[in-house]
C-alpha cells in the first residue's frame, strides 16, 4: 500500500472515531444544563409566587377579597412558596459547585418552614419590594396586569401603554 494512501486511511479512522465519540461528551453538558432548567424553573416559580403574594396582600388591603378568604389564600401561597423553597435548597446542595450565586440570593429564604416567622415573611416581602419599587409603574389600564416603567406595550394584553 502507497504511504499516501495510508496516510488517507488513517485520517479518515481519526474522523469517524471523533464523530462516534461525540454524543458521549454531549450528554455531560445536557445533564449540567437540565439541573440549571430546574434550578431558572423554580426561581421563576419563586418569583411568581411572591407577586401573587404581594397582590393578594394589595387587593385585600383595598377591599377586593372578603376577610374570610384571605387567611386561606395567603396561606396557600406560603405553603406552596415553602416548597419551592425546599425544592431550590435540595437542588443548589446537589450542585453546589455551580450554585454559589444562587445559595447567596436565596439566602435569606433558606429557614426551614416551621422556623419562618410572620416577620421573616414581611422582611422578605418589603425587600423585593424594594428591590422592584422603581421598575413598577403599575397595571396595565386594559387588562389590570402589573407593566414596568420601560414597557411600551402591556406583557399580557398588548395594549399600548405609553406614546411612542
């Protein structure tokens, strides 16, 4: 056999070896990337939770609720706020390499349970409204969901919020 040819024989073997061995490295990455999908998931779901909170809080103190279903409601939320509080803690344990960022924004809401106190809730309630006091910029006028200072149009509904 000529050294050329060889020498084609041999990189095309390289070529095919690379290309059977790729989706052994790809599977790495996925795994890593579906526990950061939870991890986003539930820091969404974290968020929701504390601004149907904040809006519960706002549409009873305006009278909207009857005194009756409050306490139930407000409950709920905290319950299923608590388990997504739990379910981040297992979670950033798990990855605790990669979840140091998270671990110090959720420090705050990493108590269990039965140690969160009315006043740790109202802290950390009066600190994401705080944190959010001037993104606000109210609700939308069409279909009463809250908007941002920087939105032109409503998030939900579309409808034009400022003059462009």
């Amino acid at each position: 056999m000529e050294p050329v040819a060889l020498f084609l024989l041999v990189i095309l073997l390289g070529v095919i070896v690379l290309i059977v061995t790729r989706p052994f490295f790809k599977r790495r990455r996925v795994r890593a990337g579906e526990s950061n999908r939870e991890i986003s998931s539930l820091v969404a779901e974290r968020e929701r939770l504390l601004t149907a909170l904040e809006e519960l809080d706002f549409d009873q103190s305006l009278g909207k609720i009857p005194a009756e279903d409050y306490p139930a409601q407000r409950a709920l939320l905290l319950q299923k706020g608590a388990e997504v509080l739990r379910q981040l803690d297992t979670l950033t344990a798990e990855t605790k390499s990669r979840a140091e960022r998270i671990v110090q924004i959720h420090a705050s809401a990493t108590k269990p349970v039965a140690a969160l106190s009315d006043e740790d809730l109202e802290d950390l309630l009066a600190r994401r409204r705080n944190t959010r006091k001037d993104k606000t910029a109210g609700f939308c006028p069409k279909c009463g969901k809250p908007v941002l200072q920087s939105d032109a149009f409503c998030p939900s509904c579309g409808n034009t919020l400022k003059s462009v």
